[in-house]
C-alpha cells in the first residue's frame, strides 16, 4: 500500500486545508451574526418599557397640565400627576439604558466569538501556509539547474524521515556524497515532491 503523503499529494492535501480554513472561519462568522441577532432581541423589552414609560409620562404630564389650571387647589392636584411623570420617566430611562447594555453586547460578544478562530488562522495555519510558499517558490526557482537540484537532494537528506530516505536505497547519502547524478535526481525529486511541486523530467 502507497504512503498517507503519496495517495494524497502535498498540493492535494493544501487545497483541502485551505478550503476547511476559509470554511472554518465561515462557520465561526455565521456564529457571531447568530450571537448578535439573538442578543439584540434581548432589546426588545427595554424598547417597549422606553416607549411605554414614555407614553406613561407625556400623559401624566398633559393630564396634570390640565388639573394645574384648577383654580386655588390646582398646584396641590398638580405634584402627584408630577411624581407620577417623573416615575415613568425613569422607567423609559431604565429601558434605554437596557437597550445600550445589549447594543454594546451585541457588538463585543460576537467580536469575541470570531476573534479566537481568527487569532488561531493568523498565528498558526497562515505562517506555515507562508512559509511553506516560500519554500516551494524557492523550490521551484532552482529545480531546473544541477547546482539547484543539488541543494534540493542536500535539504532532502537534511529534511525528509528516514523511512523516505531508506526508499531510495540503503546507501543513499553515500551516493550523493560520490556525486551519483541517479542519487541527486532522486533525493531532489524526493523534496521537489514533498513541497507538492511536479517533477520535470529531463
């Protein structure tokens, strides 16, 4: 049975992480605009409490308008409808003030849900999948000249397992050491494919 690396090829294998990446980060943005949705309802009661005290209050304030213009005992019927108005007034306060705390809620706890899984694609998978660019760039650069397919047969001694290595022949690294051409071609094909690229035959 083949090796895991050569059934699934290198560029293979980065095609498939690279699209599990973006869909990974996809289904964590999908998760802070559910967050945002279901806590901004959490705003609903504070707008109907705002709108109601409100309601209450300009009400109570008209009714005690009219009870203030009562000759002689006007202002003494007036204070209760006051203090009523007052009363309502801070519970549409209290409403908006609801709705500030779940409005800010709503932005910084979908922020914290996105920012992890953002965080782990920035700081773990993206300098690997760079550095990894730059090795196959580099790579690919020197494959077709001897003295570059010699640093490639060098990095794939330094490099590849021993279970590669032992592939191509017990002797292999004293065959490059000879300058064997078969070795050198070999060991660079060897890293050539472990950084997905193709291998030109010459």
């Amino acid at each position: 049975m083949k090796p895991y690396a050569d059934r699934f090829p290198v560029a293979l294998r980065q095609l498939i992480t690279d699209a599990l990446v973006v869909l990974w980060v996809y289904l964590w943005i999908r998760v802070a605009l559910w967050i945002n949705d279901v806590v901004e309802k959490l705003a609903v009661p504070g707008q109907k409490l705002e709108s109601a005290g409100s309601g209450i209050a300009d009400n109570l304030a008209d009714a005690g308008g009219k009870v203030g213009r009562v000759p002689v005992v006007g202002d003494d019927l007036t204070r209760p409808f006051t203090g009523a108005a007052d009363a309502a007034r801070a519970i549409a306060d209290a409403g908006h003030e609801q709705q500030e705390i779940v409005g800010r809620l709503a932005l910084i706890l979908p922020l914290v849900a996105v920012a992890v899984p953002l965080a782990l694609v920035l700081f773990l998978w993206l300098p690997l999948r760079l550095r990894w660019m730059r090795r196959a760039g580099i790579a690919a650069a020197v494959r077709d000249d001897a003295a570059g397919r010699d640093l490639l047969a060098l990095r794939a001694l330094a490099g590849r397992p021993l279970s590669e290595l032992t592939r191509l022949g017990p002797d292999i690294a004293q065959s490059w050491r000879a300058g064997d051409a078969a070795a050198v071609e070999a060991l660079a094909e060897l890293e050539l494919r472990a950084l997905g690229l193709r291998v030109r035959r010459r």
